[in-house]
C-alpha cells in the first residue's frame, strides 16, 4: 500500500496531475491537498484543504507518510511580488516547515520512511542579463521575490536530500501555454490567452511586442515531467537537484503564426495589439531560451515546436471549454 | 550620530575588524555582538552577548537601528554538517529573523531606516565538478549545509535589498589564512597550521598531498574586502549582491616553497605529512581557483601570492604570539 499526495492539487497542473495518475490506474491511495478546490467534478480522490503556513497542516500532511508528494503550491509570482510578506511565508517558510516534518517523521521511522518529493520550481530562479540560452551550469540570480523564494526551497530541499531525509527533486517548470479557462492576471496570461481566447472565438489582447520570445510547455508536458521526475533514479543527479526542463522557445509572432497555420486568419484576426508598458518591462526581464541538457539526457521531454502545444490545447482542453 | 554593529565580532576577522575601524578613528559608535568573547583585551567598544537564534535578541540588535551592520556570524561548515539543526537554525533562520526584524525597523521609520548590511558568504557556496576557474556566472550548487544556508541567505538578503528595505551585499571570503592563534579542528585548519606552528618553532601534520590547491586570502585583505563593502556604490552590482572574492590560488606544495622562501629549511622542517583520509576526501570538493573578474572591477583585492599572505602573518601576528 502506497499513498501519493498532491500539495496544489487544486490548481491547473495539479488536477491534470491527478486525472493523469487516476487514468492510468493508480498504485495506492491519491490525496489532494490546497486552499481551495474549483467546484467539484465528479472525482473521488481524497481531497483535504488547509492554510500551508499553519504547522499543524504541514505536520499532519507528513504524518500520513505519503511516499510520493508532489509540492505544486504556491503564491504566484504577480501576488509573491506585491504581498512580500504572504510570498516569503508561504513560498519559502512553509516548505521549509514542511520539509522538517518530513524529516521528523523520517527520523521517527528509524529512518525508514524517505518519500520521494517532486517540487515544482520555476524558470523565475534565473535573472538577466542571460547568456542566449541559459545552460545548466548559469547561476541564478533572481529578479523577483517569487524566484528568490523557490531558490531557497531547491536549496532546502537538496540538502534534506543529500542527508536522505528525503528523496527530493526541483524542477524548473516553463511558462505552462496553453492554460484553459479564464484570463487570469498574471503577468504571462496573455501567453496563453493569443492562443485561447481566439480559438473560443473571443478578442484577446496582446499587451507585448510581437518580437518577445519565452519558453514554453504545454500542461500535458508539464503532467508528465512531473511523473517522469516519480520514477527516475534521483542519483543519476549526482547532488545537484535542480533542473531546468525543456521547452519550446519561440517569439510572439511565431505563437501567432502557428496559430494561423492550425486555425486560419479569422482566428488570427481576434487578437488586437494594445501594448502595456509595465506588462512589457516585466516580460523583458524573463528568460527567453534554454540549452537544458541534463533534463534532456534523464528523459524529459516537451513538444518540438509551437504548434504542437497549439494541438494539444485543443485536444485536451477546447472540447470542455465548449 | 551613526551607529556600526558587528555580529560576530567575537570572532578573530570580527576583532580585527574592529580594531582597524577603532585605529582609523571611527565616525560614531561601535557595538560587537557575540555568543561569546574571548577574555578582555582592554578594548572599549559596547559588547553584547546573546543567542542568535532567539527572536528576542535579533530583535533587540535591529531596535538599535545601526547605520552599519557587518554580519559575520555563523556555525562553522563542520559543526552545521554534524548537527543539521543548529545549522539551518542560526545560519539561515536566524538571518532570515534579522531581516524581518530590520524591515519591521525600516516600516516603522517611514522608510528612512535602511542599513547598509555586509554579510560573510563563502565560497562553500559552490560545488563540484567545477570549471578551471570559477567566474561570475557559475552556479551555487553546494555540497555542504553551511554552504546551503549560506546560499539561502545570499538569496534573501538580495531579496530584501531589491525591495528597498535594506542596503545589503553578500562577500564570498576565500579560505583565511594565515589564522592566528590555536589549531582548530576545522577541515580547512591545516592551511593556516603548516605556516603557523612552524613559525612558532612547534611541529605541524599536513593531512593532504602537497598537490592540493585551494583558495585562500590574509586576515589583512579580509578586513579590507568587509570595509570596502561597507562604502561601495552597491547599485554597481546592478542586482546581483553576492560577490565572488579575489585570492590567492595555490597548491600547498607552493605554501610549503614560499615557507622556504622566507623562513627556511629549518622552518619547514617542522611540516610532518601525515595523510589523513577523511580531511583528504572533503577538501578534495573544494573550490580551488576564481575568475573574480566583478570583484577586482568593483575594487576587492587580496595579496598577490602566497609569499605576501606569509608575510603579513609575521607582521601582524606572529609578535603577539610570541
């Protein structure tokens, strides 16, 4: 009998996650842990919601001893920037408090017990100026108080390991496109949205130069770096368990390209041009491309261009959203 | 008025410190802060003894609103891999609780409170494989604890300089050597021991093959590299606050020859090499040459070579030990 804990499993990813895991047949017992759930759809996982700063919740969440967690949650990066002291306390001190339950649990089981645990960093840990693809071997500098935060938790989380209290791993998710659903305000909603909202036959804004390029992955992508990161041999890391992902680095007019080519000009047509400038001067400092050949060399992989991530939005996604 | 506060100045570079701003005539008052301090020594600066880790006393330093602050404060890298508690406790979340307690100062003056903070990193920051030489851009992806919780605090102290809450900078001292005093039991301790005892006329051990090469700068370039910090324009490090130090790269064989140099064969005739596995095997995973290009164009410098790191031993220390 095992047991697999999703923290975030509310969210975008975590739910995917989820359907991902249940359809494939599950080994064990499936927890989702998060603040909140969207309405429910009819699953029957376990669900439990709780307040991450709260030790209480993070203790009792290590209690049960799942042998493979996958930490998804997080103050987003807009919010982390804005509310420094909720980002800090959730994004870095929680996991740390997190991460020492696990540890006194690990301890309690006369060392026995040692999940695996699959955190879910980000693309924010790095800072420019960037090299024209960032290596694995680039330090990171981050811009923002979202990216210095879940820094410190790969660091945290490499060293838990490196003492085997646990069996950790960060990987350094890309800008996840297309997302269903709403517009959010997140500073890359657009990103998704261009693609999106045109292809529900809706107006979308494009508030960037069409000539920013970013780094990209599609959420099915995203579901299955996170089981491949379940499965693989974390020694062939060889201490350094923080990952940069592959992706697909394009620019803007590519993304509108690609979806000319899928949808045809009608659908082009609904993006209007209506440039921000403080959207505009947040995306300059993102990364734009990256050489991930450690990720590639343990097997991950993400699409091989845009109009892949295109295909799968509407695939996975456009029957529901209609 | 201006107020200067030294966490750690206990410590041998803390005392140091302190007397080179005492001769130079300091603009203000000086308080040191310790766990504890070796027996008097006829100086008149404020002392102050505590725990770092009770929230109590970093809130107490921070009330005191220093213009200044160096913080030199740490467990050492052997005791924070043997004890993990204490530490991620004191090296990390005591710094983490300063930082808050400093912006709780910061809030409460309107804003006009904002200290300059020059924090003592490491080059434990880093871990192998390494390049030739380390520049600028390599990642930290350390191998030790302390090295962990000093990454972690680069972060946050960066994080919390970006906001504007403090004026802070992070100094990866190279391997200080010559130390003077007693033999500790620190790993690193027989770098200072093969030049020190001898000197003293009593017998060495050198744990290590003479082909080892490490980083290393004096006391003297220490002290200059935290008063350096403390009056730099730090918008030239245009965001990236944690600063790789200049030093002296050099196998021991040439600590041994430049020994020679300058004391002779009888003086090194007290050097006894006696292989001892374990030291062999940690310093074998250290850094052991720099490319601190931002440093020395930011004006850090150290000594020339290691001949000069001698000398200023016997300059500054050697007459008091004696």
């Amino acid at each position: 009998m095992t047991g697999t804990l999703i923290i975030g499993g509310g969210g975008m990813v975590g739910r995917k996650l989820a359907e991902s895991l249940a359809a494939d047949g599950l080994d064990g017992d499936l927890t989702l842990f998060d603040v909140v759930f969207p309405p429910d759809s009819g699953r029957t996982e376990n669900r439990i919601t709780g307040d991450l700063t709260n030790p209480e919740v993070t203790n009792a969440l290590a209690a049960a001893r799942p042998d493979l967690i996958y930490y998804l949650a997080a103050i987003v990066s807009g919010e982390a920037e804005t509310d420094f002291d909720k980002g800090w306390q959730t994004n870095m001190l929680a996991f740390w408090r997190f991460l020492e339950a696990l540890r006194a649990e690990h301890m309690a089981s006369g060392g026995t017990y040692r999940p695996r645990l699959v955190f879910t960093s980000s693309i924010a840990v790095f800072g420019g100026p960037y090299p024209d693809k960032i290596h694995d071997l680039f330090l990171s500098a981050p811009q923002t108080s979202y990216g210095a935060q879940k820094a410190c938790s790969e660091l945290m989380l490499t060293d838990f390991s490196r003492k085997g209290f646990v069996d950790g791993i960060s990987i350094r998710l890309p800008t996840i496109c297309v997302r269903p659903g709403k517009p959010n305000k997140a500073a890359s909603g657009f990103f998704s949205g261009i693609i999106r909202e045109p292809l529900n036959g809706k107006e979308a804004i494009l508030p960037v130069s069409t000539s920013v390029r970013h780094w990209h992955a599609s959420p099915r992508a995203a579901v299955g770096f996170l089981r491949h990161s379940a499965s693989l041999d974390l020694d062939r890391l060889e201490g350094r368990r923080a990952l940069s992902l592959p992706g697909v680095s394009c620019t803007v007019e590519e993304q509108i390209e690609a979806l000319r080519d899928v949808a045809g000009n009608d659908v082009v047509n609904l993006i209007r041009h209506e440039t921000d400038e403080a959207i505009s001067k947040i995306v300059a400092m993102w990364p734009r491309d990256f050489d991930p050949a450690r990720a590639l060399d343990l097997g991950y992989r993400a699409e091989g261009n845009f109009r892949e991530i295109i295909e799968i939005y509407i695939k996975d996604d456009l029957p529901r959203a209609s």
